[in-house]
C-alpha cells in the first residue's frame, strides 16, 4: 500500500502520478465504448427507444381507393327510373278499322316503347298528341280536344311498352274542342301520332 501511495524510483513522485492518472482516463473511455456497443449504440431517440412503438406512415383514403365515403354527383339515385324524352322512345299509331262512314267515330291505338334501357312515359295531351289530317287541312287534333287523352304513366322497358287509346268522333275540332263542328267529308285522310317532339309514321284511312 505504501507503495502505491508512495512511488518508488528515480524519477520524480508527480511523473508516476501523472501515468496513473492517464491510465485510469484510457480504462474509463474503453469500458464507456464497450458499454455503447454492447447496449446497441446512443444514436435512438430515448422516447422512441423506452416506448417500443413503432410510426407506420397512414394514407388518407380516397374516393377510388374502395375505403371512405365517396360523393356522388348524379342526379339520381340507383334504380330511379328517369322520365322519358322524345329522343328515347319510339311511337306508333294504327286505325282501329282503315274504312269508316261519315259521322262514325274512329279509335285509334297508340303504341309507345323505349329505344334503349328504361324510362318513365308521363301520358298527357301536352306530351301526346294525335293529329287528323286531309291533304294539308288539319281536321282534327287532341291538342285541340285533350280530354281525348287519359292522363297516366308508364314506364317503358325491353318488351314493356305503353299501349292506349285515342277516340275522334269524325269531326273537325277547334281550339277548346267546341262541340258541334262539321262532320268529316267522305275522302282519304292520314293519322300521326307525336310524343315530345317524336312523331309516329304517317296511317291512312278512308271515310266513305
């Protein structure tokens, strides 16, 4: 003991004192790095490292991602069946008889269809018309007599049309359907039928 507290040689005491202490300093720092290196390094952010929690990145979820609530922007909603447009239907008209008498009346049968898909076919004497025709003399119309028309809606599909009715009494007509016009002269007329805008093709029929 006295020894290390009193070195012996022929070198001054604060030399060796001088060496001990720098002996002690180079086993400090070694046992400092084996300990940093056994622990697996000081580089860890201290928080993360004693929480045990690792950050995974989140993504905010879109319309197309198939996760959320989409908005949708159509105007309606899935299943709701539109109101049909002149543009999508087809219209056709057939005389109940192609000979009448003069004074009689004649039905005339209407068929509406959907071009493609489905839709609503709102029927009223706005929308649908019937027209009587001799030459280029208007003789009648349901525009002019629109209880002629019966007011109803039907939708229209692959292999589900409207079928309906429209009944001239063989007169002329004028605006308000006043009764009492003149009867329809013995000769050839033509029918058309219209829906929105689409007109049917032209059926003649012949008054004796």
């Amino acid at each position: 003991m006295s020894s290390l507290l009193r070195p012996v040689g022929h070198l001054p005491a604060n030399v060796y004192w001088f060496r001990r202490g720098l002996l002690l300093v180079a086993l400090f720092a070694l046992i400092f790095v084996l300990l940093r290196v056994l622990g697996g390094g000081g580089d860890e952010d201290p928080k993360q490292a004693s929480s045990g929690v690792t950050t995974t990145p989140t993504s905010t979820p879109t319309a197309g991602s198939g996760t959320g609530t989409p908005t949708s922007t159509a105007t309606t909603t899935p299943g709701e069946v539109g109101r049909c447009a002149g543009s999508d239907i087809r219209i056709g008209v057939a005389p109940g008889t192609r000979t009448i008498l003069a004074g009689g009346t004649l039905n005339f049968g209407i068929v509406i269809g959907a071009l493609s898909g489905s839709c609503k076919a709102e029927i009223d004497p706005t929308r649908l018309t019937l027209t009587v025709m001799s030459g280029k003399d208007r003789i009648w119309t349901s525009a002019h007599c629109q209880k002629a028309v019966t007011k109803t809606t039907a939708t229209l599909a692959d292999k589900l049309d409207y079928t309906g009715t429209i009944r001239w009494d063989g007169r002329r007509s004028v605006p308000g359907c006043t009764p009492g016009q003149p009867i329809a002269r013995p000769g050839t007329y033509t029918a058309q039928a219209e829906y929105d805008g689409r007109a049917s093709a032209i059926q003649a029929f012949r008054i004796n």
